[in-house]
C-alpha cells in the first residue's frame, strides 16, 4: 500500500510537477521579502520568510524520521536530541562569530564570563572555524546515533521498548544541558547571534540566503530519500518493517541496514537543526525535550507516514495551526494537539496524504461508472 501511495503521490509527472511549482513559489518569497518595499502589495514580511524557514526545518525532521518509521517501523521518540544537536554545534560556532560583541566584551561568551570561565573547554577546540563547525553537526548526532543503534539492535530491542529508550536518551541529554557547568549555557542555551561568516545575521540579505539555503537542503534531503526508498536497500528496509524474521531467515542481517538508515535519518535531522539556528536566533536545552520529539510524531503521523512528502505536508500543517492556536489559544494548544493525534489515528490512520489519495480514487471510480 505505501509503494502506490509513493508512486501516485511523489513520482507520478503531475507530482513532480507540483512539487517543483512549490519550490519556485518558496524560493520566490524571499526574493519578494527584499525586492519590495514594506506596504507594497508584493511584499512578504520578515516574519514570514522566518516562520516559513522554521517550517522547512521542522519538514526535514519529519522526513528524516519518516525513513526510519515510515519504512524501516523502527518508532523514534527521541529525533529531538539530533535536532538539537545540530543546533547545538552550529551555535558553538555562532557564538565564537560575537567576538567582543558581548555585554562582557570577552573573547568567550557572556555566559562563561558571568559563570567565571577563564578559557574555552576542550570541546570547543576549533569551533571558530565554520567548516569544521559543519562538520560537527554531521558527525555529532551520528556518532550518538550510530553508537545507540549498534547497542540497541545488536540487542534486538525493537517496538514499545525501543520508542521508551530513545525518550530516556533525549531527556537524558535534556538534564545534561541544563547544567551549567557544561558548557552549553545552560538553561538560556545560545542567543543573540551577531555574525555568519562575516555577515550579520539580522540583515534580511542573510535571512534570504539561509531560508534558501534551507529550502534546497529539505529539496535534496527529499530526493535523497526517494533514491534510498525506492533501490533495492529501500525494498530490504520496507522488508524490516513488515517482518524482520523473514527476511534474516531468508540470509539478510537487519543489524548493518537498520543502523545506516538510523544513523543517516539522525545527520539529516542534525542538519535540520543547524538550519534552524540561526534562522529562529537561539538553540537551548529545551529542544531536547520528550514533548518535542513526539511533536515530530504527530507531524508524520497527519501528513502521512511511509510516502516521504506527508511528513513535509504534516509539519507545514501543524506547524502552521501552532502558530495561530498559540496566539489566539495560547493555554490550550497541547490539549489541541492531542486532539488531532487521537482523530488521525482513529479516522485519518494514513493522515493527509491517505485522504487526498482515498478521494483521487473515489474520483476515478465515479469516473469510469
């Protein structure tokens, strides 16, 4: 079922087409941002273009997670901990960017100065360098990735108690980051960002470049993973999903191909949260919380899971609904979202994408009657 829906949904022209169309009209907007005056009929605000780069980030997630839930069955409530990761590495750089900047003007950052820190720890060798910053965001969330797979599905721990142990390992790193003896910042994390490679960051010429930067990264994270599900690696991982005994008696070794789409699923999220950065302007420890990774659940859950672009469709949805709920509802948006969980798994078990694709069908029927 979730090959027709990936064939009808993703690689069908008239999709392709959309999905091509869309990326012109998201590039399109930041142009808009800057070549337009404020009050111009054209112009879309700096708010947007922010909004809708957060939005980006959170799709590639979602997507990230999808390859490992989707199609692999492996349930992840701990994807917030490589997110923030991510965010995490690339802010080691941001904050080294400041340079005097600060309120304390320090070479370190305000919050080693105020915590009487007299130099860098050692793991922030290097991090000034932007280059190596980047290369900390693929290698740190997965090497943790890559080090919890391994002892996870050597074990053979799957289902329910997998789901359990990757929420204790994200809130685990939760506690870790709050402390403020760990360099990190502790519960205020990292903010008030100056520069990226020399230009401000608040300039909307930067903001520009970052959210198409963005864009092309959730462009080429989504037809990479169509490359991987749709190989002959995609049709063992789907073979994980459906059942894992059959496909070791038939002389496959699961180990090896969960742990690569686990750890690819963890880089791609890491870069999602070094997107995410220095768009919204602070990372903290709170974007490791359990709440967040299950957030990201939801997201796959409504779009669609198993069909690469409803977990796209899922983050944009919810997403979008968060922002106006919390404005205009601002205490009652967890209860929301439990709301719309509980009414997709009870009416919509193949979330937006399943619906679209039960009226095409319905459509033709009606048609060929």
């Amino acid at each position: 079922m979730s090959t027709l829906v990936i064939k009808e949904s993703l690689f069908s022209r008239p999709a392709m087409i959309g999905i091509i169309l869309c990326g012109i009209v998201l590039a399109a907007l930041p142009i808009m941002n800057l070549l337009f005056p404020y009050g111009h009929a054209l112009h879309i605000s700096s708010y947007t273009i922010g909004l809708i780069g957060k939005f980006m980030c959170y799709a590639m997630a979602a997507l990230a997670l999808d390859l490992v839930w989707g199609y692999t069955g492996i349930l992840s409530l701990g994807h917030g901990v490589f997110f923030a990761l991510g965010g995490y590495m690339h802010g080691m750089y941001l904050m080294r960017a400041i340079g005097k900047d600060g309120v304390y003007q320090s070479h370190l950052p305000d919050f080693m100065v105020f915590l009487n820190w007299s130099e860098y720890p050692w793991y922030w060798w290097m991090t000034e360098h932007f280059w190596f910053a980047m290369l900390l965001v693929v290698l740190v969330p997965g090497a943790l990735a890559f080090l919890f797979g391994y002892f996870a599905f050597r074990s053979r721990i799957k289902g329910v108690y997998f789901s359990i142990i990757t929420q204790a390992m994200t809130f685990a790193f939760m506690l870790l980051f709050f402390r403020n003896d760990t360099g990190f910042g502790g519960n205020n994390g990292f903010t008030d960002f100056k520069r990226i490679l020399g230009f401000s960051i608040t300039a909307p010429e930067t903001k520009a470049v970052l959210y198409l930067v963005t864009l092309a990264a959730l462009l080429g994270a989504l037809f990479l993973c169509r490359a991987i599900v749709t190989s002959k690696l995609g049709r063992v991982l789907q073979g994980v999903r459906d059942s894992e005994s059959r496909l070791m008696f038939i002389g496959y070794n699961p180990l090896w191909f969960k742990l690569f789409v686990w750890t690819l699923s963890a880089v791609l999220c890491g870069i999602a949260g070094a997107l995410y950065v220095p768009q919204v302007g602070i990372i903290n420890p709170s974007e490791m919380s359990p709440a967040n990774s299950i957030e990201m659940v939801i997201w796959t859950a409504v779009g669609g899971r198993g069909s690469l672009i409803g977990p796209i469709i899922g983050a944009f949805s919810v997403n979008g609904l968060k922002s106006w709920f919390t404005a205009a509802f601002p205490d009652l948006w967890l209860y929301a979202l439990g709301l719309i969980f509980i009414l997709v798994t009870l009416f919509m078990p193949q979330g937006i994408l399943g619906v679209v694709q039960k009226l095409k069908k319905r459509s033709k029927e009606g048609d060929a009657a």
